[in-house]
C-alpha cells in the first residue's frame, strides 16, 4: 500500500541536516519554529489579551489549533464550516459579539476569503493558519505554515510564523527571543526519529507494519502541552534545499488532481469533489466514506478520513454542539492524497 505521507529523507536532505552548510534565511517578518503550533501560540501572546478573550475558531480543524488558543489563556469560540470546507461567515457573524480575535483555517488548501472577512471585521485580528497552504500570500495580521511531516513541502517538523501587521512585530520578537533553541542532544534525537520515519514509510515496510500500527492508535488528547522552540538548524538546512521545488510540485499535484477528480466524477459512490489551490489532498464528499476508502485499499492508495475527530476533540475545550454542518460533514468526507 502506498503510504499517504510519502517521507523522503534522501541523501542530499541527510548531508544537509549533519552538516548544516545551507541555512534557510527567513525575511524580517518570519520566525521560525518547531512547530505551527507554537506560531499560532506567539500570535496569540503578542496580541496582549486579557485571560479569558475570545478567540473564534473553525470547528473541523486540528486539535492543535484549539489547544494553542486555550494555552494562551483565551476561549475557544467554534464556529462551523460550509460545505465548501471555508469557515461558515453566517455562523461567524453569528458569534462575532465579543471576539478578540479569529484564526481562520485553510483545510486542504482551500483558501477562504480574508479579505471579506477584513471588511466586515476591520477591527478584529486574523491569523491564517496555512498548515496545507504553505506559500500563500497572507493577507491576515499574522499566517502560520507547517512544514512537518505530510505537509507541502514535508520536512517532519518545523513551522514559520509571519508577521503581517507591523503593529505587533515587536511583541512578537520580544517573544521569540526568548525561545530556547534545539540543544545538540535535541537535533541528534530528531535527525534519528526522520530516518526512522523515512524507514516506517517505505512502502513494503508501511503495508506489513507502519499502516496496521496506526490504524489501532488511539486518538490524541486535544490538550497537549506546546513546548515552543526555535526552528532546529538541522531542519532550516533541509527548508533551504527543499523550498524552491514547492512551486514546481504544485504544479505537478494540479494536474494529477484534476485527473483524479474526473475518475471520482465517474463513480456513484462520490457526491462532491473539492481540490485546494495547491492540491493538497482531494476532499471527497459521500454517503458511503467506507466503500469509498476500501476502493483505494484496492489500488494500493491509503485515503483517510481527517479530523473525523473534531467534534471530540472540540469538546474537550467547551464544544457545546452549535456547528451542525460540520458535525454532519465529518461523517462523511474522505480526503484522498495527490502526489
């Protein structure tokens, strides 16, 4: 079975972590950090708000989206998600009264319209998380991008924060400044655990053990505690090497989407088919998400059903059941890979 996240830790990407001649030299309005995660919880701390603000959040989302909120002392605000899997702006307006702040997220590379969202809420700070959208123009005061593993480019950690509001450029400094770095023992204990994943998803290894491994995992706490570093240098000499063969990836992803999407258009198990602008993953939208994942089992390709457990993950930060099109849509979306 081909593995959905295809982890390429080559030679050249080895050479480059052990020797760390090349370096990722970020504008002055990055930061770079072990995780999104931690970008997202600078964010928050640089905007100075009184424990306990609101901060909106798109429902369907990563566990770490919520945690990095209610670890910066805010509440978590859900609102729910269309069926185009953009952030639902009825529902938002909704539940704008009172909000300090909103992250709105870009599943699967499907971009939602920040600047709507700007005129209607001129006053109000946006931070994109651009986890599956690494590369986009952020138009927000703040994006976030990841680089770990499965992501665009897939480097098995890291992620970058911009800054694009001027207004809090200094606070955010402040803050980074302050962050530990990787210690020597740290980068030899991550460069080990990407050769192990590099091993766990060779494609022989991945259908007898690594796929078998996962599927009786048990679902992650959504409160994790985010221990926030800067970027390994390891991993900046591997985002030097890989960052300019984003765009010609994205190109090849494109048209293997759209030729996907037509062989999906054909089958009457499928609804709907949604393709982001980076073609991170295809969203397919059906009745039958069972058949549909067991139809790509046949031909070798592992699909998976993201942030099924949203809703669960939700609840553990006061989730009180007001997002009905998401908890409708998580049964059944199926996110197929494009390579």
């Amino acid at each position: 079975m081909k593995p959905r996240v295809e982890v390429n830790f080559d030679k050249a990407e080895r050479q480059a972590f052990r020797e760390k001649t090349l370096e990722y030299q970020p504008d002055a309005n990055e930061f770079l950090l072990n995780h999104a995660r931690s970008g997202l919880l600078l964010a928050l701390q640089s905007l100075g708000l009184p424990k306990g603000s609101r901060v909106g959040v798109m429902v369907y989302n990563c566990h770490t989206v919520m945690n990095a909120v209610a670890q910066a002392g805010c509440e978590v605000v859900f609102i729910d998600i269309d069926d185009h899997m953009r952030i639902d702006r009825d529902d938002l307006e909704r539940k704008s009264n009172g909000l300090k702040a909103l992250i709105v997220t870009h599943l699967f590379g499907i971009i939602n319209d920040i600047d709507a969202i700007r005129k209607q809420y001129p006053q109000l700070p946006i931070i994109e998380d651009c986890a599956h959208a690494f590369g986009k123009e952020i138009i927000g005061d703040f994006g976030v991008y990841s680089i770990g593993q499965g992501k665009l480019p897939s480097l098995g950690d890291g992620g970058i924060l911009v800054v694009n509001n001027s207004r809090y450029a200094d606070a955010v400094k402040t803050l980074y400044d302050r962050l530990p770095g990787y210690s020597r023992f740290d980068e030899s204990k991550l460069y080990a655990k990407l050769l192990l994943t590099d091993v766990l998803h060779k494609r022989l290894i991945y259908s007898v053990f690594t796929s078998r491994w996962k599927q009786n995992k048990k679902p992650k706490s959504g409160r994790e505690p985010i221990v926030a570093k800067k970027m390994a240098q390891g991993i900046r000499a591997m985002l030097a090497l890989r960052k300019g063969q984003v765009a010609e990836q994205v190109k090849t992803r494109l048209v293997n989407a759209k030729n996907e999407a037509k062989y999906l258009g054909n089958n009457e198990l499928v609804s709907s088919v949604l393709v982001g602008s980076n073609a991170f993953m295809l969203v397919v939208r059906s009745a039958h998400v069972k058949a549909l994942k067991i139809q790509y089992a046949q031909r070798g390709i592992e699909s998976a059903t993201h942030f099924a457990n949203s809703i669960l993950w939700a609840k553990e930060f006061g989730y009180q059941g007001d997002c009905p099109n998401a908890e409708r849509l998580r049964n059944e979306l199926l996110m197929i890979p494009v390579y």
